[in-house]
C-alpha cells in the first residue's frame, strides 16, 4: 500500500474552499454623505466658531455598520 500524493499544493485547495464558501461584494455607487457637521459646544477648542462651536464629523459608527450590508 502507498500513499497517494495530493496534486494541489495548500494554497489551491484553500483558495478552492474559498471560492466554494465566500460570497463576493460589489461596490455598485460611492456617494458622499450630505449631513451636515455635529456642532459641540467647545469655546475653548482652537477650532471653535466665534459662538464657541466646533463642526465634528457626522459619523455613526452604528449606521456606518448597517450601510456596509
């Protein structure tokens, strides 16, 4: 009795599981958020407006996570 080699080296068997088991994503638009600025008050922060507010990022890490579905 002798063992049989395996033609295929662990890298096509694993991207041949791969392909088998994942799906694909597409990107099919980007389009850039319109929201406007989160104002914070910060009179204090080099960045702040003449009645103290300083424009953050409108990011929200739960809809980022809901968007990317």
């Amino acid at each position: 009795m002798r063992a049989q080699v395996d033609q295929e080296s662990f890298g096509e068997i694993l991207q041949n599981a791969l392909d088998e088991e994942c799906a694909r994503v597409q990107v099919v638009e980007i389009a850039e958020d319109q929201k406007p600025a989160r104002m914070v008050y910060h009179p204090h922060h080099p960045d702040a407006d003449p009645n103290g507010y300083v424009a953050m990022p409108n990011v929200n890490p739960v809809e980022e996570m809901a968007n990317m579905n």
